[in-house]
C-alpha cells in the first residue's frame, strides 16, 4: 500500500528528530571533552612522525630537546662594556621581578658552579695537562714551560700569586683552566657573558620559559615580560639594541600566521560558496540547507576528533577549512538534481542521488582515511577531522533534507548553461569533416608529450622543514645572534656510546681530534665535548707521570728559576705524592657542573637487551656540512666504543620520502582495486573510463609540477589521494546519470568551484607544506573537472 502524505511526514519528521538527538549528543560529547581537558595544539613538533629508536638514543635526543626547549636568547647591543653590562644586570632583574615570572633559569655568564668546579680541578692539578704542556713534557721540552710561567710572572695581566706559585710553580694549572673555554671571542665581567661586535659589545642573557613556547597562554605571559624588560633597559639606555632567538619567536610566528590563514580561507570559502549558491539558484533555502550540512559536519568533526587525540591542531584546522568544499558538494548535488525534476519531491531526490551520493561518501572518505596512515599526528588529525565531518554532512542530507528541501526552486540559466557545455563537448569531439579529425588525433599526442617533459623533469624533496617558514626578520636576527655565539647549538649532535665510563671517555677522547679537523675543515664551527672536562683514567695518569717526572728531576732548577723559596720544595713533593690516588671522576665533575654541562653524561643507559651501556652527547653549533662530518666519522675506527651523528631532522625526513614512494604505491594500488571493483557494477569499459579521470589528473598534475620546478614531497602525495578520491566522485555522478546530466553537470561545477575555494585557496598558506598541499589539489581538481564529462560519452555509447 503506498504511502500517504501523514505518514511520508511522519517518516520525514522522525528523519530530523533523528538528527536533532545525533547533533545534540555531539555537542554535549564535544563539551563534556573540553572540560576533561582537551584543547587546541600549537606546537608544530607536535605533527612530526614518531622515530622508532633505541633506549640510548631516545634517551638523548630527549636530553637534547629538554635542553634546548623553551630557551629563549637575547643579545642586548651597546657601546661599550660597561654599558652592556649594566644593561644586561637591569634586563634580568625585570625578567626575575615579573608578577606571573614566566621564566627560569635566568642567567648570564654569571655562574657559582664555576668556582667550585676549579677548585675540584686544582685539587687534581696533577693530572691535568693541556695538549701542548704535554707534548712539551713528552720531548723533554719542558724549558718551553719554564719560559711561559716567567712571561706569567712578570706580566700585569697574569695569575701568578705566592700562593699559586707554591702549589703550581709552573703555573700549568691556570692553561688547563682556559681550556674549559676554548671560544676566545665570549668573556665574563661582572656575571655577564660579553663578546665584541663590529660596532660594540653584546651582552648574551639566556632564559627558559617555565612553560612551552608552543602554547597562547605562554607565549603571551613571555612576550609581555619580554616587552616590558625591552621598555624598562630602553628607558635609562635608548641607545640598546636587542636581538632575538628561540622557538618562542618561530612558535609565536607559526601561531599567528595560522589563525590568519585559517580566518582568511574560512571566510573567503564561506563568501565565494555563498555568492555561487545564490547565483545557482537565487534561493535563500540552500544556503540554509548548505550552511546546516557544514555546521554539523564541522561539529561531528571537531568531536570525533578530539575524542581519538584529547587535542585539536591549529593546523589540522587550517587543512580542516577544506572540508567547507567536499561537504557542500552533498546539497550541490541535490539541488541541482530537484533543479532538474521539479516535479520531484525531496525523497524522490534523494533516491535518485542516492546510490552515486554513497559511493561518493565512501571514495572521499577512504581517501581521507588513506592520509590517517602516514606518520604525521597532525596529518591523522585532519584524516579524522575531514571523514567524520563528511560522515556528518551525508546524515544531514539523508535526515533533514526530506523534511526541509521541498521547497520549489526558482528556475535559473544554471541548467541551460550546463546542457549546452555538455552539447558543445560533443560537437568538439565529434568532428565532422576531415582537418577537425587531424587536430583532435593531435591532441593526445600533444598530452602524452606533456606528460614526458613534465614527468622527466619530476624531483623530490622531503626535508621537514617545509612544514614551516618564519618570517625573515625572525630568522635574520637569530643568524646574528649565532654569530655572535660563534654558532651556539643545533639539534644535530653526536652520540657516543661505550660498555663502560672507561671506554667511553677514550672513545671521547679519540673523537676530539676528529672534530678539531672538522672545525678546521668548515664542516663545523664548534663542538662541545665533555673530554675537555673529565679525562680518561689513563690520560689522567700519563700526565701524572709526566709531572711527577718533572718535578722529581727539575724542581730545584725550576725553583731557582722562578725566584722562589726553596721552602716548598717539601709540601709540594707531598702533594705529588697523595695525588697518586686519587683520580678525577665523573661523577666528581658533574656533582659540581652546571645544567649545560650534566645535561652530556647520560651515563648508565640500559640497552633493550638489558646489558649496561653508557652513553654521552657531543653538541655540535654552526654545522656547514653535516654529510662530510658523517662521512669522515664513519672513516674512523672507535675499537672502545660507538660514535653516531643524531640527526633527527634527517630522519624523520627520510621517513618522509620512504612514506611519499608508500602513498604513490597505495595510489597505484586502489587505481587497480577501484577498477576491479566498479567493473562489477559498470562493465570494465566504463569502469575503466571512471578510474581514467582521477589517473590522468594525478598524471598531468605531476607533469605540471614537474615544467614548474616544483619538487614532489609527501604533501603532494596526500593531495593526490584527495584527487583520486574527489576525481572518483565526479567520474561516478556522470556514470550515474546516463542520459539526464545536465544537473550532474551543473552540480560538479560547483562542487569543483567549491572545492577550488577551499583547497585552492591553501596554495596562499606561508607555510610550504599546506601551500603545495593546496597548489596541487587547485591543479589536480581542475584537471579532473575538465576529464569528467567525457564519461557521458561513454554512458550514452553503452545505452
């Protein structure tokens, strides 16, 4: 019995009350999540793969990122040192006194650790030589030492005392402690760390924020301080300069840039959907239905999202903007399909746009699923975000829709328009007479050589730091500062491993003269080592013997030389002689070093099998060419232990490229599924026509990439699964229509200008990756709009 107009309302009705209670339950899972604690992600490390790693290296590159996270560098610019200093003193003091003190650990070169730690240094003065005082002692030069302690004694500026002279009558002592500090151009007065610049002094402040750079919160709370220490020094010294570095400016930069573009694509997608819409079908109702379809898809977005990962990413937000262009197609869809049947009511319509509607869902879903596979967080974020809204927005054509869209429509040239490019694509390709017939048989071949210039020309590049650019400015004043610190630190370092403390400080030992031909050799500007702080027992006791050989056989000569009281003779002799036993540790050092020093030793690190295995860092600043110092350590022997570079930026990177060959691969392999699959429904001539359209985009696409220069990185690979998926969708609505395509026709031309608005408009994005993600779904879409109705050739051949 068919149905009555009071039970087709009823069914309609309980549809929408359906979707009330879906939308309703999401909202309050979406509230109820915020309040346990979920919330928006800055930190763009947060969207980086995950490396698997060993128990040591995950250990250090831990310690490396603790130590440099947060860490904020600032150069105060003056004339002189005095100024500089008294600058720098005012600087930390309005750091240290702010009301909410959203820094630590705020410092200078001031450092109490420093005289204790020379003090454990002198207790053990007698095994501790420079590498030149030993080469001296080795080849009986020891006059050489002899003459240098006199040029000490005698000048203004040496640290000869009767005191030192007495306990070190060579004053070797003093050499050694230099030597902590190899970088000649840094000095300390008065607790500031100054080095000279071309116009000046610059005094170095370093502070940690208590909290991540990467949160809002914390990135206002450390900009105010900041700014207000920047006013209070300027205020009594207009003349300061300041230079910046740290993640802080680089995380505030990337969270500024985000919430623009993701205002800036938000609202030009709305107003540009808006105006298409009203010009379709000049109608307010469509909007209303259009608009209802991506609220709830957003919000069945957001809260699946924040369900799986407890977080949102901005960035997830900005790829997310995309999903105002596939969500809308639904209604375009519909629409345009009760355009073209007036006479049908709305479940009518929805029957007929059912089958291809569904197909459509699965296609894009699965492709945006296909994305959730890779090892980006960030990038599972925007798969989950993209398919649960779509998710979302087909619930909302199939529940509310047949309550809401029985409307009539107002008619507009849309559907005429789109006939007669339908009739003019035949006419075009059906020529007529014999020079027409040449120039369309010159056609693919004018394609295929596109396709060979374009793809021979294909490069790739998987190098992380795409995923974001900051500003000029940014990165110019932190190159200055670098300078300044003759290079500082970077996240690449060395790892070196041994089976105990022994092993692992010769190995240390072994590396320093490798190094020291790096920085000769411009691969590097510096290393820090913890070899120059904790020798080896061996060395320890080399130099040992060497002293005790000196002073044995030439304290007397040395004694008269210098003009001292042979009274010392003895207590000296006696201190050489204690010194036999006790020997500098480790753990000696460190229970006396700072944070920077500690943060090396990693000590005792079990490996996964258990078996002990200690571990140390060697930092490495202004890196020039970390492949040849790779290359050159791989040359060397280390028989006590293990040296590897750590470049986590490189390995993620070439996790990348490894996930870039996987996603062309998957790409190949649904292209081959997919036409398996619809030749079941369709026949393998017209399935095969289908999967064309989606294959010959990512095909020219890839060719138009590759004449502009464009290198291939995993961000074009994931557009292209959206290509395939959205060029599948428009290929399976012609296939559907058969005959009647006009409003296919009509709602793929905006479904396309839609998704253009959208995902185009990410080709404007400042950030590398989300702009080529855009730029090469702009072209991808628009070649497979362009391909699409040539299915319609194939439909009505077949009927």
């Amino acid at each position: 019995m068919p149905r009555g107009p009071l039970n087709v309302l009823t069914s309609t009705t309980s549809r929408f009350a359906l979707w009330l209670i879906l939308l309703l339950a999401m909202l309050i899972g979406g509230v109820w999540q915020w309040q346990q604690g979920a919330r928006i992600q800055t930190d763009i490390l947060a969207m980086l793969p995950h490396l698997q790693q060993d128990k040591l290296t995950e250990t250090a590159l831990n310690t490396v990122e603790q130590r440099l996270a947060n860490q904020v560098y600032i150069a105060l610019l003056a004339e002189n040192d005095n100024q500089a200093v008294d600058a720098a003193q005012q600087f930390m003091a309005s750091l240290q006194h702010q009301p909410l003190q959203p820094f630590s650990a705020i410092r200078s070169g001031a450092d109490n650790q420093i005289t204790q730690l020379a003090k454990v240094y002198f207790e053990h003065r007698f095994s501790l030589l420079t590498q030149k005082q030993a080469r001296a002692l080795e080849t009986d030069n020891w006059h050489k030492l002899l003459n240098a302690a006199q040029n000490q004694l005698y000048s203004a500026f040496g640290f000869a005392n009767s005191q030192l002279l007495a306990s070190d009558p060579l004053l070797l002592f003093p050499a050694n402690l230099l030597a902590l500090s190899p970088n000649s151009k840094l000095r300390r007065k008065q607790g500031v760390l100054l080095t000279d610049t071309d116009h000046g002094v610059a005094a170095i402040v370093m502070a940690k924020g208590r909290d991540s750079a990467f949160s809002p919160t914390a990135q206002q709370q450390q900009m105010l301080a900041l700014q207000t220490a920047f006013s209070q020094v300027n205020q009594q010294h207009p003349q300061i300069q300041f230079l910046k570095a740290g993640a802080l400016f680089h995380a505030i930069a990337a969270t500024e840039s985000a919430k623009q573009e993701i205002s800036k694509i938000g609202v030009i997608s709305m107003l540009g959907i808006v105006l298409l819409v009203w010009l379709a079908f000049h109608s307010v109702m469509p909007l209303v239905a259009a608009t209802l379809t991506l609220t709830t898809g957003v919000v069945f977005a957001f809260v699946a999202t924040l369900s799986l990962f407890g977080e949102l990413h901005l960035l997830t937000l900005v790829f997310g903007t995309s999903l105002i262009g596939v969500a809308i197609d639904y209604s375009f869809h519909f629409y345009c399909e009760k355009q073209a049947h007036p006479t049908d009511n709305a479940s009518d319509t929805i029957k007929r746009i059912f089958p291809a509607l569904t197909l459509a869902l699965a296609t894009s879903a699965s492709a945006f699923i296909a994305i959730g596979f890779t090892p980006f967080p960030g990038m599972q974020q925007v798969a989950v975000f993209c398919a649960a809204g779509l998710i979302g927005a087909y619930l909302t054509l199939l529940l509310v829709f047949p309550l809401l869209g029985n409307h009539p429509l107002t008619h507009t040239r849309g559907l005429g328009v789109a006939q007669a490019y339908l009739r003019w694509l035949h006419r075009l390709f059906s020529p007529s007479h014999a020079a027409k017939k040449v120039a369309l048989m010159l056609l693919p071949v004018a394609v295929l050589v596109m396709l060979l210039l374009g793809l021979s020309q294909i490069t790739s590049n998987d190098d992380i730091r795409q995923l974001q650019q900051s500003p000029e400015a940014i990165t110019s004043e932190e190159n200055q500062l670098r300078q300044l610190l003759s290079g500082g630190t970077d996240n690449q370092f060395i790892l070196v491993s041994s089976a105990n403390e022994q092993d692992l400080l010769h190995t240390l030992e072994q590396l320093t003269p490798v190094l020291d031909a790096a920085i000769a050799n411009n691969e590097i500007a510096q290393a820090v080592s913890l070899s120059r702080f904790i020798p080896s027992m061996t060395r320890q006791q080399h130099h040992y013997q060497l002293q005790q050989q000196l002073y044995q056989q030439h304290l007397a000569e040395i004694i008269e030389q210098m003009g001292l009281d042979d009274s010392i003779k003895p207590s000296l002799l006696a201190e050489l002689s204690q010194a036999s036993t006790t020997w500098l540790t480790p753990q000696t050092v460190l229970k006396h070093a700072n944070d920077d020093l500690t943060a090396l030793w990693l000590g005792d690190v079990a490996s996964d099998d258990s078996t002990p295995l200690y571990g140390a860092i060697v930092l490495l600043g202004g890196i020039h060419s970390l492949p040849s110092l790779t290359q050159r350590l791989s040359h060397q022997d280390w028989p006590m232990g293990q040296v590897t570079v750590i470049d986590k930026v490189g390995d993620i990177s070439t996790l990348m490229g490894q996930y870039r060959q996987l996603t062309f691969q998957l790409l190949m392999w649904v292209f081959a599924l997919a036409s398996i699959a619809f030749s079941v429904k369709y026949g393998i001539k017209l399935a095969l026509a289908i999967v064309a359209v989606p294959a010959l985009a990512v095909l020219l696409t890839l060719a138009c990439l590759g004449l502009v220069g464009s290198s291939i990185s995993l961000f074009h690979a994931l557009a292209f699964i959206l290509v395939l998926g959205i060029g599948i969708d428009y290929s399976l609505f012609f296939a559907e229509a058969k005959h009647t395509s006009n409003g296919v026709m009509m709602a793929i031309f905006m479904s396309a200008c839609s998704t253009l608005l959208a995902f185009g408009l990410l080709a404007l994005s400042q950030t590398h990756a989300i702009h080529f993600f855009g730029l090469t779904l702009l072209i991808g879409i628009s070649f497979a709009f362009v391909l699409a109705p040539f299915i319609s050739f194939f439909t009505r051949k077949s009927l």
